[in-house]
C-alpha cells in the first residue's frame, strides 16, 4: 500500500499537478531562491580576489532546488499562456546544447530574454541575468560570462514555444 502510495505521489508530481502552493509557501520557496543567489554573489565576490580557487571541486551554487524550479516552470507556464506572449518567443532552429554550471558562454551563444518571462520572474541584482539556451532557462553572470544556474526544459521539452507557438 506504502509502494503505491509512493507512486501516485511520484506520478502526480511528474505531471505537474502537485504542484499548487499558497501565497506563503510561494514566497517562501522564492526567498530560497533569492538566498542561492546571494550565496552566489558572496563567493564570487570570494572568486574575483582569488580566481584560482575556481575549479572543479568548487561546487557549484544551489539556486534552482526542486521547490524553486516548480515554482519557476508554474510563473513560465503561466507567462506563456497566451497566444501573444507565445509569438514572442524566439525560435530555436540550432541542435541543443547542454551547458553546465559555470561553463563559459558567451551572450552571443544565448538567446534574448523575452520580456513576458523578464517581468513574470523575480528580480535579479545588477550583473546577473536571466537568458534562454534552447529549452533551459540559464541564471548567467554577465561580467563573468559564465553560467550560474540552469533550469533545465523550463520552456516545456514539447516545444510549442520554439516556432513562435505555431508548431
């Protein structure tokens, strides 16, 4: 019975419908997320006085935990549901590429950030930004150029989006 009872869980979480919180819950799990962003800005702080401490047995930051990405694909989902602000976004012809956390990416190798998702997310402090890499929404250090954080399919891996919301 424990089994079963694991699975629908497990089924209803992966199909999303899990997913409702009340206003505090939301605020709260958005707090997390401000808190993994701060934590981040302190150790690159840390980083620009000591770039040689940067390396693979730095890990990296904890900023999109399984509460704060639902949350973010709930204000995406919620973002894109009209027909206008589908048209808005861009279309992604190239092969996915899979960047990791603090993995240098030029801004050149992102797309723009569509301004329906720019007022729908949080606020970010200046010189970080968020962007798009195919279907994953990518937290980015714009003086640094690297990676942050990665939301991956935060778009949906469906791909409506990808031709403007006319697939």
């Amino acid at each position: 019975m424990r089994t079963l009872a694991i699975g629908i869980m497990g089924c209803l979480f992966v199909a999303g419908s899990a997913a409702a919180q009340t206003a505090a819950e939301r605020e709260h799990i958005l707090r997390e997320f401000r808190q993994g962003v701060a934590v981040y800005q302190a150790q690159h702080q840390c980083l620009d006085l000591f770039p040689e401490a940067l390396s693979a047995s730095v890990p990296p930051p904890r900023i999109f935990t399984l509460p704060v990405a639902t949350v973010f694909r709930q204000i995406i989902a919620g973002a894109l549901a009209s027909d206008d602000a589908m048209a808005a976004m861009p279309r992604v012809t190239s092969p996915r590429h899979h960047a990791s956390v603090l993995e240098f990416v030029p801004a050149t190798a992102l797309h723009a950030f569509p301004q329906v998702l720019e007022r729908a997310l949080p606020p970010l402090p200046e010189g970080l930004e968020y962007r798009l890499l195919d279907h994953d929404l990518v937290l980015r250090d714009a003086g640094a150029g690297v990676i942050v954080a990665i939301l991956r399919d935060a778009l949906g891996a469906g791909g409506a989006w990808k031709d403007g919301g006319k697939e």
